[in-house]
C-alpha cells in the first residue's frame, strides 16, 4: 500500500486540493476541516456526516496523526498542564493559564501552546532547551493542543480559551509554517475562529523569519522573548545572540513597525542579581523604545539543574519603578503553576 497522508498536517489550501484530488465537493473538505481543526476528530470514523464509503475509502488513502492526552496537572492557582504523546509516543505540554476577575470568575483563559519537540536553541534557562531538537510539530499536533486545552477550559471554567501564545516548547518561528498555518486554522471561522490579535507567536530573534513575517503581514501580534538587553548578559543565556544581537534585532524590529505599524512585547524573565537591576532596567527601557511597545516582566519558575533563579519581589518592585519613570508599558506576570513543573518543558522531561 502506498503511504498514507497525514491530513491534520494539512494547511486548509492542501486540504482541499487532497479533497479535489479524490474527486470530492468542495464542502467535503470544509467538512474535514471542521472534523480535524474543531471537532479534534482523532479517526474518519467518528465523521458521523461522513457517507460510510467515503470514510473507508479516506481510512485507505489518509491517515489522522494525532495525539492523545497522557497526564494533567492543577495547580493551586488554577493553571492546568497538560501533557500529550504523539504518535511518535514524544511527548509534547500545553498549559492553560487562567486570570479571575476579583469575584473568582474566570476572565481571561489563555493557552500556551509547543511548536517543536524540544528546541535546538540551547537557552540556559530553559528545560526544553536541554532536550534538543527532536522534531517540528505538524499543523494539527499544534491546533489540537489548543482544542484540548479549550475541552478542559470549559469543564473547568465554563467557558472558551480566550488568547493562545505560542511560548511552549520549541521555537515557534524555527517551525515558520507549520506555525503561522496553524495560527491562521484557529482563526478560521469553520476552525476555532479566534481573532488573530488574540493570537501571539513569540521568538527569541530569528531575524529572517521576523523580516517574512512582516512581509507577510501576518496578523497575529509579535512578541520578542528577550530576557537581557545587552549583549554580554544576552550571550550569556541565550546562545542566538551570538550570531542575531541586539543591533540586529533593532534593525528587524524597526522594519518590522515600518511595514505593519504594529507594537511589539517584549518578554523579559526576570532573574535574581542577574538582570533584574537598575542598569539593566535603563538597557530594557531603551529597546522598548526602538518602536511602540511593551514589555512583559516574567516572574521565573526555576528549573532543577538551572543556577539562574527567580528574583526577588522587592528587586521586582525597584526595577518596575525604573522602567515606569522611563515611561515604558509594563505588566507583571506572576509566576503561575509552579507547584506543577509549569515552566515550558519541565513536566515532559520529568514524564519521559
Ligand atoms: S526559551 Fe524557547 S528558544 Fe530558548 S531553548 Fe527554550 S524553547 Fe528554545
């Protein structure tokens, strides 16, 4: 038998070009799309709308590579991890991490979602980064993160993820495709249809990619994974600094608002006696003002094995004054689920 095609590692466009192929109607493909990016169908047989020829003859010449729900965790403060396995039986984790308004009600419910089986890019801080790069995850292993995690926000919390981030595993813009597909599938009306500026795909610079992406225009916000403003510290955790600095990085981000006009976030880890002091705050306040931004403060989870540790709360308050007297947007963003290994990586290396 000649192989079969995957189809959740289809873009809509190949969807439906498999679906002119095999002779089909045009709403056949819609309807497998729906079936793969909304439903999370995890076989033909469950296309209950289906003719049951037509999903014999698609169990024949198709094949649905998915991936199934192998542990969660809760944390006291209501973020969910979730690991899956793949076919591959790699693992992969998603999170979901919940804010509350005052009352205890569920406000804002977003995912953080993996794009690649570890990660080749090495930062000293990260678990993933300590794998290695296994694999890139296909379209569907990266929706159906998302659709999983909405399953378990509406048992949870009675109610729809409402932002996804791609700050998972892996480097999302080292699996451009796949990643930018996979964003544009949960937009899509008959997908999960989620407006693109709920959607953030983050990166730690990979400057050619960023170039595509504001080329593309593709609509969903930028957010640069920055963590050191200068390029002693930055080389010191992050090895991509090496060949793509903070020059370069001014550069493609200044091209990057000239095309699109749109602010970036910076994500900055802050870490104990390392970055976190006022001469780092003055190198953080002059990036955020290369284009309109903002810049979010990370509250680390620390990491076994790892000598950067989080900072501490009265360091935080010093170097938020530093960076609000220069006038940058800054938000905080707690350190969630560390009762359950929810730093990125951390729960799948301890599971496999
Ligand atoms: S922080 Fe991101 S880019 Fe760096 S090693 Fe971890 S997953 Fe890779």
């Amino acid at each position: 038998m000649s192989q079969r095609i995957n189809l959740s590692a289809l873009n809509k466009q190949q969807l439906s070009d498999f679906c002119d192929e095999l002779g089909l109607k045009r709403y056949r493909s819609d309807q497998l799309f729906q079936w793969i990016h909304h439903k999370n169908a995890k076989s033909f047989d469950e296309m209950t709308n289906l003719p049951a020829m037509l999903r014999g003859s698609l169990a024949e010449k198709a094949e649905l590579k998915g991936s199934k729900r192998a542990a969660m965790n809760r944390s006291k403060d209501g973020t969910v991890k979730c690991l899956f396995r793949l076919h591959d039986d790699k693992l992969i984790e998603a999170v979901l991490i919940p804010e509350f308004f005052d009352d205890g009600v569920a406000d804002r419910l977003t995912v953080c979602v993996s794009s690649q089986v570890g990660c080749v890019f090495g930062c000293t801080f990260c678990a993933t980064g300590k794998m290695g790069l296994y694999r890139n995850l296909t379209i569907g292993e990266i929706t159906s993160q998302a659709l999983a995690i909405n399953t378990i926000a509406m048992e949870e919390y009675g109610k729809r993820i409402t932002n996804i981030v791609y700050m998972g595993m892996g480097e999302p813009f080292h699996n451009y495709g796949s990643v930018v597909d996979s964003a544009a599938i949960l937009c899509d009306p008959l997908g999960f249809n989620l407006s693109p500026k709920r959607i953030t795909i983050s990166t730690v610079g990979l400057t050619k990619q960023i170039r595509r992406y504001a080329d593309e225009e593709q609509p969903f916000p930028l957010a640069i994974s920055l963590h050191a403003a200068d390029d002693d510290k930055r080389n010191k955790i992050m090895p991509i600094n090496k060949s793509r600095n903070i020059e370069a990085l001014r550069e493609v981000i200044e091209y990057y608002y000239r095309k699109l006009r749109r602010p970036v976030t910076y994500e900055y880890l802050l870490f104990d006696r390392f970055n976190d002091g006022p001469d780092d705050a003055r190198k953080l306040a002059k990036v955020a003002q290369w284009v309109p931004s903002k810049v979010n403060i990370i509250m680390y989870n620390n990491v076994e094995g790892v000598m950067l540790e989080r900072a501490k709360e009265d360091r935080l308050g010093r170097f938020i004054s530093e960076l609000s007297r220069r006038d940058v947007r800054v938000m905080v963003r707690r350190s969630r689920g560390d009762d359950i290994d929810a730093g990125c990586g951390q729960l799948a290396i301890r599971s496999s």
